[in-house]
C-alpha cells in the first residue's frame, strides 16, 4: 500500500465516525477547543499506528480507545491533585427520593420525565463534565454509545468489576448534580 | 415456587445491572417476577428506567453541526503525510 492510499483509507475509516468522536471530547474535556484538539491528536497518533490496526475489525472501538487514553493519561499526567470523591450516604435512589418529598409523584405526573424536561442539553453535559475524570469516561462511553461493561472494559483497559461501580456511582453522582442544579434554578424545592 | 422470589432489598440491589442489561436471563426473570407483585419497587424502576432513558437522549443531542465537522476533518487531513489535501 502506498502512502497516499493509506491516507486515503484511514480517512474513509474515520469520516463516519469523527462527529461521534468529537462530541465524545467535548463532554471529556468540557470544552469545544480543548476537544477539537483532543481528537486531531488522537487522529494523529491513530494515523501513525495504522499500520497495526486490522483492516476489517472494529475502526470506532480501535479509534475511540486511543482517544479515552490520551485524555486520561493527559489528566493523569496535569499534575492535578487526586481526584476525590465523596463517599457519602447518599441514597441509592436519590432522586426519586427527592421527587418524591418534593410532591412530584402526587401530582400524577412522571417526575423522571419533568424534571429531564426543565434541564435542557448544556446543563446535562455540563453535569456529566462536572464527573471525575474516570467516572467521566465511563459515563460519555456509556451515555453515549451504550457500550456495555464489557466493552467499555477493554476500551479503557480497567477490569468490568470496575467499569460497573464507575458508572453506578457516576450516576448517583449525576443525580445529585442535576438536583441541586434544578433547585438552583428554582425547579425544584426541598 | 417460593423460593424462586427475590426481597425488595434484592430486587433494588440488582436495579442498576438490570437497567443496563448486564443480567442474566434467570436474573432478569426473577427481578420482573419480583416488580410484578411489588408495585413499590416497579415505580422505582419505572423512574430510574425514565431518567437513563431521557438522560441518554439528551446527552446525545449533538451539538456539532456538520461544517464544524467536516472543518475538523480537512484541519486532520492536512497534517497526514502524503494527504491529497496537502
């Protein structure tokens, strides 16, 4: 294979999938510049591995999994300070409790469905930005793509057990974000 | 036949695999046997259900229209060796 036709084949792969990979950025990184950069690098990095990809297997998978290990080790590698998350005793069911003491279900209505209707597209990603990094990642995979543990697994090389308590926990987590988002907005009340 | 059911407590520990088909099909059997008899449990799922669902859709909107895509592409194109972009 010549130069040119490898380039030409790597930008067939990648065409139909860069709009998904770019949106997958943008909730990683919260911003659209930052994830513009985010997936030219990892275009990059894919184009100079190429040559270990095999023709005829999954592009998106191959593609995406150098995309979520770059972000993570780039985070990992900021020099933040660890990432801490509160182990509180927040319900399981946090936020059908809290529509519940808020009268939502008295009301006939679908309280999931109201609250999801008051709370556009942004300030649901900008909750799912808000995640630590690693429950992040599951949870764009996740949200996104309805990969499922297994897959998620092996795109970000973390055994299921975990893949399965990142999302739970980022979900309970995201469920606490959107409540006080909500009341914040004078949504909902206590 | 009794010992085929699951408690409330079980059912609600299983909530999140069940919602994210990572059940086995016996398991998946006895959690909607168990939300058949137990309407308590069968609104929490329902509303868990419900807000994955619509949490889904709304993280899906995209948001990139398809010129800041394609934008994105041409801007990768052109730093590919041997590119016909270049």
């Amino acid at each position: 294979m010549t130069s040119n036709e490898k380039s030409q084949q790597f930008e067939e792969l990648l065409t139909p999938i860069l709009g998904l990979a770019l949106g997958m950025a943008t909730r990683l990184s919260g911003s659209r510049d930052d994830a513009e950069d985010l997936v030219q690098e990892t275009a990059i990095q894919a184009f100079s591995m190429f040559d270990s990809f095999t023709l005829g297997t999954n592009f998106k998978a191959w593609f995406l999994k150098i995309l979520f290990n770059r972000f993570l080790n780039r985070q990992r590698s900021a020099n933040r300070a660890p990432q801490t998350v509160e182990l509180d005793e927040t319900a399981e069911l946090y936020l059908y409790d809290q529509t519940r003491r808020a009268g939502w279900q008295d009301k006939g209505n679908d309280p999931a469905t109201l609250l999801m209707s008051k709370l556009d597209s942004a300030t649901i990603n900008a909750a799912l930005s808000a995640l630590p990094d690693e429950f992040r990642a599951v949870a764009v995979l996740y949200f996104m793509e309805d990969f499922s543990y297994e897959a998620i697994a092996g795109l970000l090389d973390v055994p299921i057990g975990t893949v399965r308590s990142r999302l739970h926990r980022g979900r309970k987590l995201l469920q606490k974000t959107l409540w006080e988002l909500a009341r914040e907005r004078g949504i909902a009340h206590d | 036949m009794l010992f085929s059911l699951i408690t409330c407590r079980e059912a609600l520990l299983q909530l999140d695999d069940y919602l994210d088909r990572e059940l086995s099909d016996e398991e998946i059997q006895l959690v909607e046997k168990h939300l058949r008899l137990c309407n308590h449990c069968a609104q929490k799922f329902s509303f868990e259900d419900a807000f994955l669902q619509q949490l889904k859709t709304k993280v899906r909107r995209v948001e990139s229209e398809d010129v800041q895509v394609l934008a994105l592409l041409e801007r990768i194109k052109a730093r590919l060796p041997d590119s016909e972009a270049k």
